[in-house]
C-alpha cells in the first residue's frame, strides 16, 4: 500500500509538477469555463470530468452506491467553478487518507482491486492535470492573441 500512498502524494503535492492546488488557485471563474479555440473543453469541464471518475472509484472503496457517471463532461457554469475547484480536491484528499490509513479499510471485494481504484484516481488525475495545466497555457496564449 505504501507505493499507492506514495503515488497519490506525488499527484497531490505535485512532485514532478504543479500540484492541483496550485494549478488551480488563480483561475477565475470566466477562464474556468472559456472554450479555447481549438479545445474540445473548458478547463472547468476537463476539472469536473476528472472528478466524476475519481468520485465513481471512491464511491466503490467506500461502499456508497454506483451512479452513472455520464455524461461526463458536463458543462460548467461560471457561478459553479468555485465548488467544482473545491469537491475535486477535496475528493483527491479522500483518495489519499484512504491510501495513508494504518488499517486500509474498503469495501471492495479484493484488497487488489481497492488498490486498482486508487491506482486510477492517481493515473486519471494525473493525465488531466496535463491537460489542465495545457490549458491554462492556452488560456495565457489567447489572452494575449
């Protein structure tokens, strides 16, 4: 388990790269939610989405019901990037105790696959954080364009 732990803190504290918190602190709301050209997604769309998966696989760890996550890539309202900003870090933090716990407790049928889903938290955030930071940098770029 500590080599899940281990992943999880380098996504969350941003070992190689910015970490989410980081990335994500001084986007306003109207960047948020603006479609660059050339962009499938918003940058709070692209946040939300990553989110809907991450809740999905804590939803299994932690015995609470499945739900269908699509669509999922859902439109973001500006007045809603705060909360959407908020929940997917939060949710990150939850992956992380449950990965640091002395005793790891889940719900899943195998200790593997609990790992299996912490192990796709941490790969599937990782990967839109690429995106993320991708578009934060076009963002920048059409800003100045």
């Amino acid at each position: 388990m500590e080599h899940i732990q281990e992943v999880l803190r380098q996504v969350i504290e941003g070992a190689d790269f910015d970490s989410p918190a980081t990335l994500l602190r001084n986007v306003k709301a109207d960047a948020a939610v603006r479609i660059v050209p050339g962009m499938p997604y918003s940058l709070a769309t692209n946040v939300a989405h990553c989110d809907i998966w991450n809740r999905a696989w804590l939803a299994r760890l932690e015995g609470k019901p499945k739900f269908n996550p699509f669509p999922d890539f859902p439109v973001v309202a500006e007045k809603d990037w705060p909360k959407v900003r908020t929940q997917f870090l939060a949710n990150l933090d939850r992956a992380y105790k449950i990965a640091s716990a002395k005793q790891f407790k889940h719900h899943c049928k195998t200790d593997e696959s609990a790992e299996g889903a912490l192990i796709k938290i941490a790969v599937h955030t990782s990967y839109h954080l690429g995106q993320i930071k991708l578009l934060k940098r076009a963002l920048r770029g059409a800003k100045t364009a």
